[in-house]
C-alpha cells in the first residue's frame, strides 16, 4: 500500500542540508539497555484467558465491543453493556487524591500578575528574569494565571534540561495548552525548528505524539485514568470491609505502576519507522510509548474489573481490565501456515494489558476485525502477534502487501510531523512504513 522505494536524493538538496544540519545520524539498532523482559511468571494455571472463546450472551457481547468501533448495533450494545458494568469509584478510594493545602506567599503574586497575560513567546524570557522563590510559588502562579501559568514557571525552571524530558513529565500540561504555546515552550526549552509535539486532536483522540528529529525518535504518550468497579476486589478481603478497603488502596496503585511498566516494555523499541525517501540524514525513527496514569485530560478512561468478573477486557469507548491483566498469561493453539494444508502447534505468550493498549491506539486483530477467535490469527505468524494471541509487535506481510502493522500509530504520528516540517521536494517522502 505504502510506497516504499527509496528514491535517492533529487531536488531535495536545500532542505534536505538545513534539516540534516539539525540532526545527528545514528545507528539504526540503537541497544537499549533499559528495556527488560517483561513480566515472566508462569500463569499458565490461569483458566480464564481474556481472550479464549467464550459463550454466555454477556460475554459474547463484550467480545463484540473488544473489536471496537464497529458500526454495528451489537457493538454499541457492547459498550452500552460495558457502561452499565462500570459504575463510578466509590468515594472511599477517591479521597487519596485530594490535593494538600499548599500556602502561597501575598508578595510572589504582585510580579506574576503583572506578567501572566503575556503571550507565552514573551511570558516565558520574562519569567526568567523573576527570582526563583517567585518562580516556586506554584501556588500563587495558580493563584493570579491559573495552570497555564504554572505550567510556564515549570518550563523556566526546567531551562537546561531535554525538551523531550520535559514534554515526558509534563504531556497532560502541554496538551491543555494551545498548540502554537507548546511551540513557544519547546522551543524556549532548546527544542530544533523542526521538533514538534502534536495533541491527541491530530490522533481521533486516541494519543499524543512527539518527533524529536535530533534523536530519530517518534513518542507516543498515552495518558490514562483508572476506575475501580464497584465491588472489584484485588485480594480476599470481603468489599465493604476496612481490609478490603486497604487492599483495594494498595491494588489499584501496583495496577497503575504495572500498567505503566508493561505496556512501555511492550511497545517501546520494538522497531523503527521508516519515510519513502531519507529525509536529510534521517532515514528511520525509533519508537516509543510513554503512559502516564492521570485523574484528568486522559486519552481513556479504563475500568478495574475483578478477575471473576463475567466478560472480557476490552476497549470500545471506556475500557475494561481485570485485576491480573498486566500479567503474562500463556496460550497453546492450533494454527496452520498461510496454506491452510501443514497444521502445527504455538504457544503464546500475552500481557492482556498490552494487547488492550493496541486497541486503545487504534489496532485490530490481526486476521479479521472482529472478536471471533480466528481474528487472533489462524497462522502462527498471526497468533504470535501482539495484536493476536502473542507479543511481537510486527508488521505481516503477504505476497508484498502489509495485512497488519502493528507500528501504525507511530506512522501517523511520523506523517503528521512530516506535513508540518517537509518542504515541497521532500513531501513525497512523507509516507512512512515499518519493519
Ligand atoms: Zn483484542
């Protein structure tokens, strides 16, 4: 589908220098030393399988909705039944997130107010200007500019360090913000012309992303919220009780670390994409994910089942997991080879919470859209897949053509930066693909 010839450089000469002066080349297969193997405890005891077949009329329903997006009745049934399934936390868990009282200082508020109507390009160096116990006073920023002022007092505090840092610790800040004052704060941050950092409005909603052209790198930031279901419990106390309460406390705070971990693990550094032509000295981006649990601004809002709960985890318009979804879990299948004539025998391994992510970005099993098992592949290749039964992020093709890509996420966020930083001669390139 995508044009993947590599044309050599014509016409591209001018642009091509001034991008390539912005950028350092490096090596393809940079090794990543913070990338460990996921989670590798056997549960291969575990019955329930998120998505082995099952057939109560209830679960047969939220299959459907696992395939999300499908115009079909039944698929809005799906999400219809999910939503009643998912009643609002109870307050009891809530309360750990009340803000703390922080005391703002009268006489820091007099120089932030006379600045903080300033368009952000000038705001900024004028802030710097301010001594850093006014910088610090958060409190009275919030005060007198709301978090838009904050988030400015945050970024000259942060002057010195990689914009992509700052973007990495602050994404839901940026993203409230207009896209022109993230340029003015990336770009206060040293950021080149040509880094950028695209709102979830670029992506259906789905994700942020970032192209940091110096180091050939494509970010995709997904910000997540938790709900606990009511009821939903993480150990073997009775729900109501104060240990159960505790162990609820403590459960849904491992899920949100474990979320964050597996997922990251899963999708980061598993391939790079690549333009039709090089563009300067970029001829690929690394890739990776970053996910940041929030109580607001988040890309999805993902419901906390118990793991007896009736139904599979799924992502239609909230999401649901079960409590051991960021667990490896372990299938053994059936599958043929793309003939349909040599059977053989694969065994999977799969983190439910990395596969549901895949959804959550905008993927689809990888033999067909729905949620009958088949979908997950009828090849070994297929079942393997992360978007399968399996791990692998991947891309599969047959006979040339691309059936399934599982990088296509971080392609969209390539071509959009592509739109905004490639001049005319170098436009044609702007059609990325990956593996
Ligand atoms: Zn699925």
């Amino acid at each position: 589908m995508r044009n993947s010839t590599h044309q050599p450089h014509r016409n591209q000469t001018g642009a091509a220098d001034r991008i390539a002066a912005l950028i350092q080349p490096r090596p393809f297969s940079d090794p990543h030393s913070d990338t460990t193997q996921a989670a590798s405890a056997d549960f291969s005891h575990v019955d329930l399988f998120s998505h082995a077949p099952q057939r109560s009329p209830i679960q047969r329903r939220w299959a459907v909705s696992e395939a999300n997006e499908l115009p079909e009745p039944e698929a809005q049934l799906a999400r219809e039944t999910a939503w009643s399934l998912a009643p609002p936390t109870p307050p009891l868990v809530q309360r750990q997130s009340a803000p703390p009282a922080i005391q703002r200082k009268k006489e820091n508020e007099a120089p932030l107010s006379q600045i903080q109507g300033l368009p952000m390009y000038a705001l900024l160096p004028k802030l710097l200007t301010l001594p850093s116990e006014v910088l610090s006073d958060e409190a009275a920023g919030g005060f007198v500019g709301g978090p838009r002022l904050v988030t400015a007092m945050r970024t000259v505090k942060a002057k010195g360090t990689a914009w992509l840092d700052f973007a990495t610790a602050h994404n839901g800040e940026l993203a409230a913000l207009p896209t022109d004052q993230i340029g003015d704060i990336i770009r206060f941050l040293g950021a080149p012309q040509e880094a950028r950092y695209f709102k979830a409005d670029q992506f259906d909603g789905r994700f942020d992303g970032a192209v940091d052209p110096a180091k050939a790198l494509v970010t995709l930031f997904f910000r997540v919220k938790f709900q606990v279901a009511e009821g939903a419990r993480f150990g073997a106390a009775a729900a109501g009780t104060p240990a159960w309460e505790k162990e609820t406390q403590a459960g849904l705070q491992q899920f949100k670390a474990d979320f964050k971990r597996v997922v990251e693990e899963s999708w980061s550094n598993k391939g790079t994409v690549q333009p039709a032509c090089p563009i300067g000295a970029i001829r690929s981006f690394q890739t990776k994910v970053v996910v940041t649990v929030v109580e607001s601004g988040e890309h999805k809002l993902i419901h906390i089942f118990s793991d007896s709960a009736e139904g599979r985890s799924n992502m239609g318009a909230e999401g649901n997991l079960q409590v051991s979804d960021n667990q490896a879990k372990n299938e053994t299948k059936q599958v043929t080879d793309p003939t349909g004539r040599h059977p053989e025998q694969v065994t999977n391994k799969q983190i439910p919470a990395a596969h549901e992510f895949g959804h959550a970005i905008g993927l689809k099993h990888p033999h067909c859209p729905g949620g009958d098992d088949n979908c997950y592949g009828v090849t070994a290749e297929e079942r393997r897949d992360i978007m399968g039964a399996g791990d692998k992020v991947q891309v599969i093709k047959r006979n040339g053509k691309v059936i399934h890509d599982d990088f296509m996420a971080f392609e969209r966020i390539a071509e959009r930066w592509g739109k905004d930083v490639l001049p005319g001669a170098l436009a044609k390139c702007n059609q990325w693909s990956a593996g």
